[in-house]
C-alpha cells in the first residue's frame, strides 16, 4: 500500500461541526473527493448547510443543530455516530479589548468553545468504545500568536480550542483514538480595516481542507496532539 493509498477515507463516515463556513465547505468537498462514504454537515445556519449539500457529488446528510448545547445535539445522536469528526469553530466577533462587553465574552466562548466541547462530548466517548476514531479541530494561528484587529476575545478562544485538543489527545491515545488540531494563518488586518492576504481565499481553504484529511486518514495513525499548519506566513 503506498502512502497515497493511505490517504483515503474510504468507507468512513465523517462529521462536519460548522460546515456552512466556507473552510468548512472545502473539507466536506474534500473527504468526499477522498472516498468518504457520507458526510454529515453540522450547523446552526440552516440555509448555507441546504446550498452546500446540493453543490456536493456524494452522500451528504444535513443536522441544523445549536453546536453550544449538548441537548440540542442529543437529539442526533445516532446520526453523529461516525468514524472521524471536524470541528469548525467560527462565527465570533472580533472586537478590541476595551469594547469587547461582557455578552460578547460569553458568545464567543460558545460559539468557538462550547461547540466544541459539546460535539465531542457526544462523539468522542463512542470513538473510544470502539477503539477506534480520529478528531480534527481548526485552530486560527491567531490563538498562538495574537494578531492586531482581531480582538483578545477571539485569539483567547482559539487558544483555549488548541489546548482542549491537547488534553482530549492525552485522554484519548490509549484507546487508539487521534486528535490533532490544523492550524490555519488568517488574513492580516491592513491600514484601513480592510483585510488582506497573499493568496486566494478558495485556494487557502482547500488548502486547510487537505491538511485535514491528511490527518483524519491512515496516513497520519501515529499522530496525536499534533498541530499541522497551512497556509502563507502571517504579513508582518
């Protein structure tokens, strides 16, 4: 079998918690390119999840679903029964420090955090039953290296995602269960407020997206707690 073979999803089943963003969007596109037998599209955001579903050639199955609240996930329990899963926190506001309020610590901690927190908490004791899993979770590099524009709220998120994927590789390993975070570059902000960045936004996402069935696949059994990163050197 050679290392291109190993990349391969073949046969699994793979879940995608925040796939109406569009890097979320490139991994599903991605693991079904791979041979994923179906991919399961997690979001709250109903309508982008219905366009995505009809723009992919392969099995897609659909959960609108609060990705903070562990009894809003209950309910599909037996449809996040799967093989590999994706976290994809997003959506936060990025803000600076002095006008960042209280309510907008607390959404972004559930919007980056809890979601994440509350999917593995219902797939990955499954994984570990079985013995058999892999985990993936997007990290912005901004939770390592703190960027100007995109708020204390955000970067603090990021690094509390990282450093759960971490613990949850630790806790997991013996079980044979993988958990290993990819770590994207973000887009500078520029004079101005615009954002910027030297490559196309598509080609960065499908970028990340293969870092992550890299790291879902075979290829990557004898990584854990590992942080692949993609993507161009932050513009200085």
């Amino acid at each position: 079998m050679t290392i291109t073979d190993r990349i391969s999803l073949s046969g699994r089943v793979v879940a995608i918690a925040g796939a109406a963003n569009p890097i979320g969007a490139a991994i599903a596109h991605a693991c079904l390119v791979a041979a994923a037998s179906k991919v399961v599209l997690v979001d709250r955001n109903v309508v982008p999840l219905e366009e995505l579903a009809s723009r992919l050639d392969g099995e897609t199955e659909t959960i609108r679903a609060d990705l903070s609240s562990r009894r809003a996930l209950a309910r599909f329990d037996a449809q996040l029964d799967v093989d590999t899963l994706v976290n994809v926190p997003w959506g936060a506001k990025r803000k600076p420090f002095a006008a960042t309020t209280g309510a907008d610590w607390l959404e972004t901690s559930l919007t980056m955090v809890q979601s994440v927190v509350a999917v593995a908490a219902l797939v990955l004791p499954k994984m570990i039953a079985r013995r058999r899993g892999s985990v993936v979770n997007l990290v912005s590099e901004a939770g390592r290296q703190p960027l100007a524009g995109f708020g204390p709220a955000y970067c603090g998120a990021m690094a509390a995602v990282a450093g759960l994927t971490k613990a949850l590789a630790r806790e997991a390993a013996p079980a044979g269960v993988r958990v290993n975070t990819v770590g994207y570059h973000e887009f500078t902000v520029a004079r101005g407020g615009a954002l910027e960045g030297t490559s196309d936004r598509s080609s960065r996402a499908a970028g990340i997206a293969a870092g992550a069935v890299f790291l879902l696949s075979d290829a990557a059994a004898y990584i854990t707690g590992e942080t692949l990163t993609v993507g161009e050197k932050l513009l200085r």
